[in-house]
C-alpha cells in the first residue's frame, strides 16, 4: 500500500469505534503498521525490498503469533487485559494484509503456511481507482486523527486541571 500511515490509522479509527481505553487504540496504531516492516530494506537495497516486502511480514497469521507475544508482554508489563490487547492487536495486523490485496496489485499470501497462493488486487479495480480510494480513505482518517488528537489535548488538558473531560459541541458550535 503506498500509504503506510494509512494502516495504522485505519485500525486506529476502527478499534476507536468499539473502545474508549487510549492503550488499545495505540497498540491498533502499531500493529497496523508493523507488517510493512518488511519494506525497511527500501532504504538500503531496492532489489532486496522488492523480494522482501509484502512475503516476510505480511501472511496474516503472523498476526495471531505476535498478538500472543504482545497481549503476553502487556499483561505483565502494563497490566493490561490480555484477551483485550490479544484482539486488537491480531486483528489490526491482519487488517493490514486483507486492506492490501483490496486496495493494491501487489501479492500477499493471506493463506500461508496452509496455501502458498497469492492474493491481490481482487475486485481488480484500476490503478487510478486505487490511488483516489487510497487518498479519498487516506484524507478521511487525517481528518478523523486531527479530531482525535483533539480529544487527547482536551482529555489531557481536563486532567492537568483536576477536572473531569469533556467532549463535545460548545454553544459557539466548536469542539471542545
């Protein structure tokens, strides 16, 4: 996917939707991201990223095996549910895999070890369509981040002062 942000910020705003505990919605941020990874070599061999990235990281069921590390780590280390940060994790990696074959050409084996076939580009949609739904979708979770950050300032700023957050519409119609 040519916006990797993108990853992150779709499993952001979706994991959002379901909770208000600040902790999961950044653990979505990261494993939604983590599986490009594997496109790190860009900075030093092209050839080497383009045998790597989308075979290394991408199967999905790699996101079942570090969700378990990570729900494990989080657990002991920032006491957090486990089956909570195990969900969220497993299904914001494997979000990123499944947005790719949709949204792009470039293969990945959703069913490795089991299948080694690869998946991509299955409603073959156009290389403009894919670039202006990239960008469409892309711009609306900048937009929605922007309001997010807001609730964290505002949520943030409540606590500094000892009072409790509030979020929503002033009289003058901004948020507040």
């Amino acid at each position: 996917m040519p916006f990797t942000l993108f990853h992150g910020l779709l499993a952001f705003f979706i994991v959002a939707a379901f909770t208000s505990d600040n902790r999961l919605k950044i653990l979505a941020l990261a494993a939604g991201l983590l599986p490009d990874l594997d496109g790190i070599a860009i900075l030093s061999d092209y050839n080497l990223f383009m045998a790597l990235h989308h075979e290394l990281l991408h199967p999905p069921v790699y996101g079942i095996i570090f969700a378990a590390i990570a729900a494990f780590a989080l657990h002991r280390i920032a006491i957090m549910d486990w089956k909570q940060s195990f969900a969220v994790f497993a299904f914001a990696y494997m979000l990123h895999p499944v947005t790719d074959v949709i949204l792009t050409d470039w293969p990945v084996k959703l069913l490795w070890p089991l299948s080694s076939t690869q998946y991509a580009d299955i409603f073959a949609i156009s290389f403009e369509m894919r670039m202006a739904a990239n960008l469409l979708l892309g711009g609306v979770l900048l937009v929605f981040s922007v309001q997010e950050l807001h609730l964290f300032a505002t949520i943030a700023k409540a606590g500094k002062a000892g009072k409790p957050a509030v979020y929503g519409a002033s009289a003058q119609g901004r948020l507040i």
